[in-house]
C-alpha cells in the first residue's frame, strides 16, 4: 500500500526536510526545455499548433543544445513566458537587452555590408 507523502515527510528530520525543500526549489528554478513544457501542462501537440510546426519540429528543439535566441524566445512565449538573458558576475547580475525586440532589429536595415559582417563575427544572432 502507497504510503501518504505527508505521513513520510513528518517522519523525517527538520535538516532532511530543509534539504529536501532546497533539493525542490533547485529543481523548480533549472529544468530542461521538455521538463518545463510538461511542468507548464503542455504537450508537444499543443505546443506544435501555438508555434506553427509539426510535433517532431518541438522534439528537436527541446533536444538541442545550441539554437537561435529568436527561436528560444518563441518557443518560451508559446508557453505562456518571457525570456530574459541574464549574465552573472562576481559583481553582480545585468539583463542583456539587445534581443528585446528582435523582430524590430530584423527589419532595421544596415548602412552597410560591413556592419553585417562585424555583427556577424561576433555571434550577435536573433
């Protein structure tokens, strides 16, 4: 017979209890693309339809290590949040803004082939 998990917790001692809600709050707060969708009580049907794509297009981008920040931004808004890029230093943390309005710098044109190249060098994708 299933234990109740109140009854389990309530057996276990006040650290083992303070471990496990920090174990919890990790998990909460870092999870694979796939593991959000789920925990956002979407499947990848659903998420396929909201998107634009087949099934098998949302399962290779959950399985990617690397994508566009354009695309993970999309993917992020179809289940319902926003994306925000965060750097950490010892310092402190800063919120990169450049990809806020990714869809307007898509459209501004550049003054020349050359502003193309630089920001093509340095990785600056949408």
């Amino acid at each position: 017979m299933a234990k109740n998990f109140k009854t389990l917790r309530e057996k276990m001692s006040p650290e083992s209890r303070d471990r496990s809600r920090a174990l919890a709050a990790k998990y909460r707060a870092e999870m694979p693309l796939d593991e959000l969708r789920e925990a956002r009580e979407m499947t990848q049907v659903l998420l396929a339809r909201i998107l634009k794509v087949n099934q098998a297009a949302v399962s290779k981008m959950e399985r990617r290590t690397d994508m566009y920040v354009s695309t993970l931004k999309e993917l992020i808004r179809a289940m319902g949040g926003d994306l925000k890029i965060i750097a950490t230093f010892p310092e402190g943390t800063v919120e990169i803004n450049q990809f806020q309005n990714v869809k307007k710098a898509e459209q501004k044109p550049t003054s020349s082939s050359a502003q193309r190249a630089a920001a093509g060098a340095v990785g600056v994708r949408s």
